[in-house]
C-alpha cells in the first residue's frame, strides 16, 4: 500500500511539474527564454514596477493578470472542437498496477510520450490503456499536457476495494486532477 501511495504522489507531482511548464532540458530551441534559477531573486520587480513577482502577497490584480494571459496557451486546448484521442500510453501495470494515457496535444509528438514513460514502463503509440473498472486521475484537464493513471487491481501494486478510495482523494486534493471512469471519458 506504501509504495502505491508514493507512486501515486509522483505522478501526479510530475505531472503538476509538466503541467507547470517545467523544462528540464535548459537551453531548448525555439527562442524561448530559459531563466536559470540563479537569474530570479525574491525581490525582482515586475515590468510596472508594482509588486514582487515571486511573491503572491504584493503582486496586484494587473499582475495576477499579466501572469494569466501569459500562460493561457498552457492552460486550454486551442482547438476545443477537435475529439479527444489518446496519443499514446505507458503501461505500468505489472509493477505498479497504473497505466497512462497520453490525451493533449502536447503528447501528440511520440518521443515526448515515450521520454515520460522512459525506464518506468511500456510505451506505445499505438494502443491505449486497458479498460479498468476502478478509474483513473485525469490530470490537466482540457490542457496540452492532459493525461489519465488508470488505476487497477492487477499487477505489483494491486489495488482494491478500500484503498483505491486513497488514491480517488489524493487525485480529487490536486488542484489539476479530477477522479474519472472510462466510460465517462470515452463514451460520449
């Protein structure tokens, strides 16, 4: 049961780092700009000189703003007309009875789906997770990074009756994730 709740927790902390636009590979193309940590300082101003932009405390309703529009792309799908698809999935059923599935736009290129799933599980694009009966933790919702963990009773953590309800309230106290079933997710 421990070590399903530490998975758990580290995938939903993973997908919060994902879904919060975190970059481990420093120095990417594109011309985005890369801040090193040592670049921002408690302290920094931001551009109207208002408030502290690493601190929620002084900024002010324009910054909270500013700070929205910046990072709208991030948080909804530009094309809300198009169906819902998984893109791929990571099946970590046998030894952690959870298996992803990759849904926004973000995984729609594979070697980003795969490099997630590297050295934790199986990858494929091609097949998406098994139906289970108990459900899953949809994570980034309606964003391009959305994905699923379904959860089972097969495999190395097996889960059951009483303690999936563990793993249903770690998902539904994560700001980003909701607690859903396949059929609420695929059959529309």
């Amino acid at each position: 049961m421990q070590k399903t709740t530490w998975l758990i927790l580290i995938l939903l902390m993973a997908s919060m780092l994902v879904l919060s636009g975190c970059n481990l590979f420093s120095g990417g193309g594109g011309g985005e700009i890369v801040l090193e940590p040592e670049e921002i300082e408690l302290g920094d101003v931001d551009d109207d000189g208002t408030g502290d932009i690493n601190n929620p405390e002084t900024m002010t309703e324009d910054d909270w703003q500013d700070m929205a529009e910046a990072y709208e792309d991030l948080f909804e799908e530009t094309d809300k007309e198009k169906k819902k698809t998984v893109k791929g999935s990571c099946d970590v059923i046998a030894e952690k009875s959870t298996c992803v599935d990759y849904i926004g736009s973000y995984w729609e290129t594979p070697e980003l789906a795969a490099l997630n799933c590297k050295g934790v599980g199986v990858y494929s694009s091609d097949k998406t997770c098994p139906y289970t009966r108990y459900g899953g933790c949809k994570t980034g919702a309606g964003t391009i990074n959305e994905m699923i963990i379904w959860h089972y009773p097969e495999g190395g953590g097996g889960f059951d009756d009483e303690n999936i309800q563990y793993a249903i309230g770690a998902c539904n106290a994560n700001p980003l994730g909701t607690w859903t079933t396949p059929d609420a997710e695929f059959l529309r």
